[in-house]
C-alpha cells in the first residue's frame, strides 16, 4: 500500500503531492455525491442549503480536523497508524479492548465495497443529460473500470501509483476553480459557517436530524486518512489536508451558492433540477447532481474523466489499505492466516488474492443491486460510524496512557462520542435502504474474528507444556541410539510455548514415541508477534551441550514471517561465530564437508472425536476448523520450504468423553 521510503515522510513538495495521492482520495471524492444526497428529495430552500453547508463545514472541522488530524495521527506506533495499530498500543491496558478492534477493523472492510462503486458510478453519472436524452449505461461501465482495477492488483501498483498524486492534484484544483467561480457569484453563502444554521437544521427542519446521515458522508475518508500515517508522515498528511480541506469546502459552498441561486428555485418551491443551463426550468428531475451543476457545459466531459481518475485512486487506496488491514489482522491472530503475495520491491505493499477477489464480488454485487450511486447514497456511511466510534474508545485509552490532562480526555470524549452517536442514529435512517449489507458484511467479518480469538483462548487454556529439562536426557540418549535409524541430522519443530525452556507436550510425544526421532540436533523455534511493526529480532537459547537449541524470532505485526529464510541467516550467523558446527555427522558426508540435513516438523492440530465439550465452545472450535480448512497450511503460513517439512495430524482432546461402561461376557 503506497511506498514506505524516506521520500514519502520528508516534508516537502514532494512528499505532499505523494501524500494528496495516497491518503485524500476517499474523503476527496465525496463533492461526487454529498449534497446530492443532502438534498435528495427535499424542496430546495435556503434553510436547508445553508444548514447543510454549516453540517458539512462543522464535521469536517470537528471530525477530520480537530479529531483525526490533530489528535489521533499523534497515536503512531512507531510511526505507523489504523485501528489495529492503535490497539497494539492500549491492549495492554484491558482485555475487551478486542472488542472494537474488531469492530472497528470490520467495519472499515465491509465499507470498502460499496467506496469505490459509489465515487466511480457518481463520476460516470455526470455525463447523462436528460434533455438531450443522453442515458448513460452506467452499470457495465462501472463494472468493467471496477474488473479492471482489481485485476492490475496482482501486478502491483508501482507503474499507476506515480500518477495518483498529479491526478489527485488536477482534482482538488478543479474542486477549487469550478468551486470559486460558483461562489463568487453568491458569497452570500459563507455565512453558513455560522453554527447556528447546522442548529436551526437538526431542530427546526422537517426530519432535519435525519439528514445527517448524509451530511456524514463528506467525512468517510477520514479512517482512512489514519491507516495510512505510515506512508506518508505526520508532517506531509496536515500540511496537505490545509489545501485540501480549502478545496472540498470552496467546492462545498460552490455547489450550494450555485443551487440558492434564483434560477434553481422554482417559484412553487418544488425539488426540481436544471435541464437547460441557459434556459428556464421546467422539468422535475428526482436526481440532482449539484456537483456537475457548478461544471460549465464546455468543460463537462473532462471533469467526468477527472473524476473518475479520482474515483479509481480513491478506490485503489482503499483496496491498498483492505490488504493491509488484513495482513495486520492475521499477525495479531485475528484473522486466518492467507496467501499474501508482494508483487512489487515496495516496502508495505503486497497483495492477498482472497480480499481482492471478494472485494471485487462485493463491488459488482453493489453496483448491480443498487445501480444508480444515489440509491448507494441511501446505504452508505453506516459501518464506517462504527468503525469512528470504535476508533473514539481505543483513543481515549491512549490518552490515559500518554497522561493527557484527565478534563481535557473527559471533554474530548463527550464531543466525540456526542458527535459521532448523533451520527450512528442517524444513519440507522439507512438500514432498511441498503445499511443492512455493508453491516450484515459486517457482521460476518466480526464473527470470524471473534471465532479466531475466541478459539485460540479455548486452545490455550487447554494446551499442555512440559519443561524441556525434564525430558533432556531422553532426548540426548535418543540422539546417540544407533539402533534407531536417524530420522535427519537437524530436526527442526515449530513451538508455541513462550517460555524458553518449556515445548508443548506433543512435540515431546512426537520426538520420543511417534516414530522416535533420531537426530543430531533438535531446534525449537516460536514466533513472538510483538506491537513495533517493523521489528525484527531473534534470541538464541542452547540446552544440554548445543544438542538442542531454541530461536526466538521477535516479529512486528507488519513483518512477513518467513521463517525458512530467517532461519537460515540465523544458522549461518552462529556458524559464523562458531557457535555451531552443522556440518554433516555422517562419516563420509563429513570428511567432505557436506552440510547436515533440516528436517522441519509442523504439528497440525484437528479437533478429536474423543471431546465432551460445553456447546459453546464446541461450536466455536468447529466454525475455527471449518475456516481452517480455506486457510493456508501451518508450513505455508510460516513460510517453510515444502520438500523438507512433515506435517503430523494431533488430536485436539479437550475433555474426554466418559468410558464406555463394558461388561465382559462369556
């Protein structure tokens, strides 16, 4: 997702253009659509125009601004942002904060597929022109920029992603100029930065609290503008979101100086929509498109193709960012581990084939059910509020953390939980417009999160480990026992135990009594998955004279852990310093020089008949080895060669099931 060089985190032009590109895009489309949902089928009137402006200009403000920008992109994790990696920060502190990170990461995927139907469909939409009957076929359009999208991912997105920031650029520019032009012909309406008309709204207009459903639109990118910190530097985000929060505002009060102008108005003050630009209105439209109102006729066709390059970008930061989410999740064990491929030398971007494929289903999957993007209007922004809710929680744990003054923690909360639950209930207006499948989505994202976690707490309270000491001598005794055929000169086992000197008992079990394992040398490794990111260290503990030794590989949540390849730098470093001698102990092999065999074994654990389990937690165990099994392997996940890796099958007994009470006969 994006890069992760020096370049993109200086403060310079350079690292603003990168960063308009990469992080803007979401939030930069939304002039597509907000106001056309805001007015939707509302008679226009100054009320509601300026209300509107005053709802838009105040959340960006206290949302984007005040809360994102200002504060939360101070919660790095070694420079590093998005929910899961706020919660690597407070998780410590209480154990049900898993519970809006779940939320929160959920929410954040399911909204990624109705994102880029909507901002693509709005842009594509601006070429329909009623009056000279051109009936633009918005749905195979939309469907074939979305196939082709989702099918260069694979390839990676070097060769587009150095456009991203001059397209964003033109975009926001031409939010500026068309924006302007607008409202200099009715500056009256910058009075709406006044609160008092985002006020009178929610309180005097007819279901004016409702309309903030829509008015949360024009923040949905925000989110998004957190995930991506580690690409681009606190710096260059603020500095470039003072020119872009200009130009969405100017375009913003463009569009409504344009639509309170006396010519937009029918004199009965009915919802209507202007089909000849130089001419009288006559004609009662249900679809307004106040965005491309404020497009002079000769400059219409480019700004739909400017607005769709917007629309894409904004799309491809979103699917960059889905892939992110999902590695970062399967690092904290909240997610099954899938393929992940790196299709370019770009540090951080890579590519999960399952999100993308899924993603582009979802996608079509919107675009065909809704067709039109004012119908996605009705449906969109519901779980993206939760995922701000969820990020609200987390945050305010890492003030108490930081020590930030205990009333300013207080006050921010209030603002912020009254802001965005004012926002939850109003787009639950959208539930039964559509809301129902990004949360339904949703919903099945957390179940699947909560089956991972909930599973492995079942697994480790039931897991046993045994202190190596105790089975030491067996092992040495074994690995000079000539009458046993030697199974590798290195066998090498994967461990969960956190302890240095303890192993699981059925390694143990598999060493000394399924097929005794005759070796020279016995290794033991675990994977410590810790909160920096990018951390990656290794400790190495040896017992009973460098017969057997243990690594300890410190991981961050973003690193990919190959551990064939690590373990081989390893191995090389300690013969190196003469630690270890891995030269073949065959005679012959050994005159020569030849290296030892490696031998990895993968202990795979299946779920045994032989279990009385509560029903909870046997519904839980078996959803965790149904997903399992459209996982990727134990040796695939930890990056091992397969032509040296054995994979052994142990049941998972959790509580045995009462003997059968047998009586012998004669």
């Amino acid at each position: 997702m994006g890069n992760h060089d020096n370049t993109s985190h200086k403060l310079g032009l350079a690292g603003v253009l990168i960063t308009i590109g990469i992080i803007f895009g979401d939030i930069g489309t939304s002039p597509l659509y907000v106001m056309g949902a805001i007015v939707g089928e509302n008679k226009i009137s100054e009320k509601l125009i300026l209300g509107a402006l005053s709802c838009i200009f105040w959340t960006l403000t206290l949302q984007t601004t005040v809360k994102y920008v200002i504060i939360t992109l101070r919660a790095d994790n070694k420079g590093e942002g998005g929910i899961f990696s706020l919660y690597t920060l407070v998780r410590r502190y209480k154990k049900w904060l898993i519970v809006p990170a779940i939320i929160g990461g959920a929410a954040l995927l399911a909204d990624g597929i109705i994102t880029p139907p909507i901002s693509i469909t709005s842009a594509i939409e601006g070429l329909e022109d009623k009056e000279k009957g051109i009936d633009i076929p918005t749905v195979p359009i939309v469907i074939g920029i979305l196939f082709v999208l989702f099918t260069i991912q694979q390839f990676g997105t070097k060769f587009i992603g150095k456009a991203f920031g001059p397209v964003m650029l033109i975009w926001f520019l031409m939010l500026g100029v068309f924006g302007s032009i607008a409202l200099i012909q009715n500056p009256s309406v910058l009075k709406a930065i006044n609160p008092y008309y985002a006020i009178d709204l929610l309180a005097t207009y007819p279901k004016g609290f409702w309309l903030l459903g829509s008015v949360f639109l024009c923040t949905t990118g925000a989110e998004a503008l957190y995930s991506d910190l580690g690409h681009c530097g606190r710096p260059n985000i603020r500095i470039s979101w003072m020119f872009v929060k200009v130009a969405l505002l100017v375009s913003y009060f463009g569009q409504g100086a344009k639509l309170l102008s006396p010519k937009f108005i029918a004199s009965n003050g009915d919802f209507i929509k202007i089909v000849d630009r130089t001419g009288p209105v006559e004609e009662i439209v249900k679809e307004l498109k106040p965005f491309f109102l404020i497009i002079p006729d000769w400059f219409l066709l480019p700004s739909v193709i400017i607005a769709t390059a917007a629309a894409i970008v904004a799309s491809q930061a979103l699917i960059s960012g889905s892939f992110t989410l999902i590695n970062e999740a399967m690092r904290l064990g909240l997610w099954p581990k899938v393929k992940i491929n790196y299709p370019s030398n770009i540090k951080g971007q890579l590519y999960i084939p399952s999100v993308n494929w899924s993603l582009l289903i979802g996608c079509i999957g919107v675009v065909i059910f809704f067709g039109r993007s004012a119908n996605m209007e009705a449906a969109y922004g519901l779980s993206i509020i939760l995922c701000m809710l969820s990020t609200t929680v987390l945050l305010m744990f890492y003030m108490i953390r930081k020590r930030w003054n205990s009333i300013l923690i207080v006050a921010l909360a209030l603002v912020f939980m009254t802001v965005e639950s004012a926002f939850l209930i109003a787009n639950l207006d959208k539930f039964p417009h559509g809301g129902y499948i990004t949360l339904g989505i949703g919903a099945i994202l957390v179940g699947v999160m909560y089956i991972m976690v909930k599973s492995k707490i079942i697994n480790r309270k039931y897991i046993e480990f045994v202190k190596l000491k105790n089975y030491g001598e067996l092992v040495k005794q074994l690995s000079v026992d000539e009458t046993i055929p030697k199974y590798a000169t290195h066998l090498v086992y994967m461990t969960a135990a956190e302890k240095n000197d303890e192993v699981e008992e059925k390694v143990i079990y598999s060493i000394l009594q399924k097929q005794p394992k005759r070796a020279d040398i016995y290794w033991f490794i675990h994977v410590n998955t810790v909160d920096e990111p990018y951390k990656a260290q290794y400790k190495v503990t040896h017992f009973y004279d460098e017969d057997v030794v243990r690594i300890d590989f410190i991981l961050g949540f973003r690193v990919e852990p190959r551990i064939s390849q690590m373990f081989r730098q390893v191995v090389e470093d300690m013969v190196k310093n003469k630690e270890i001698d891995i030269t073949s102990r065959y005679a012959s092999l050994s005159k020569n020089n030849f290296v030892g065999d490696f031998r990895f074994i993968v202990i795979q654990k299946y779920l045994s008949n032989d279990n009385e389990l509560p029903w909870f937690q046997k519904i839980i165990l078996n959803a965790y080895f149904f997903i399992k099994r459209f996982s990727l392997s134990e040796p695939k996940a930890y990056g091992l060669d397969s032509s040296n890796v054995l994979v052994e099958k142990f049941p998972l007994v959790i509580s045995n099931v009462k003997p059968i009470q047998l009586r012998r006969i004669e």
